[in-house]
C-alpha cells in the first residue's frame, strides 16, 4: 500500500480502507485510522542526527517543496499512540504518533 507523506502530515483525520477477502473471509474495512488530532515525535534513538525544532523544520519544508522517496513505513497500532517506521534494508527508524 502507498499512501503520500501529504497525508500522514495534514491535520485531519485519515482512513485507508480496503476490501479484503482471506479464505472466503473478509477483513475488517479500515485498515489504517490517523486521527484528527493525532502529534508526532521523534524520538532520540531514531538515528545519529539530533533533532531540534529547526532541523525538523528544513525536513518538512525540504519535504513540502519537492516528492521524496523516504523508503517503506511500519505502522504498529499501540494502545496510546500509533508508532510508524521508515525501513532500509540495514536499519529502522522508527517515529511515534
């Protein structure tokens, strides 16, 4: 599934859903809920760099002003937050919502 970084970003509240059938059996409709409200954070052990206010910031707007490839993204559904990846061959770097 491929869903744009826009949608991840945007602050309202997402769905992906899909019709999928296993065994004669479908699955639940809504894969994946983003809500409305939902906050991200970076945590330290993501990778070497040091995040701050303004090194995010020069990553949205780089982000914003042309398509990037930032490589596949796990989603893991917690019970208080929702943590997401972006995943090489070699690493993971994981984020929380």
């Amino acid at each position: 599934m491929i869903i744009a970084l826009k949608h991840f970003l945007a602050p309202v509240e997402y769905a992906v859903s899909s019709d999928i059938v296993v065994n004669g059996e479908s699955l639940p409709d809504t894969i994946l809920r983003l809500p409305k409200d939902r906050r991200y954070r970076i945590p330290y052990f993501q990778s070497e760099m040091r995040w701050d206010s303004g090194t995010l910031r020069h990553l949205l707007e780089d982000i914003r002003r042309t398509p990037k490839l930032l490589g596949t993204v796990v989603l893991v559904s917690r019970k208080n937050h929702l943590l997401f990846g972006s995943t090489t061959a070699s690493s993971a770097s994981p984020c929380f919502l």
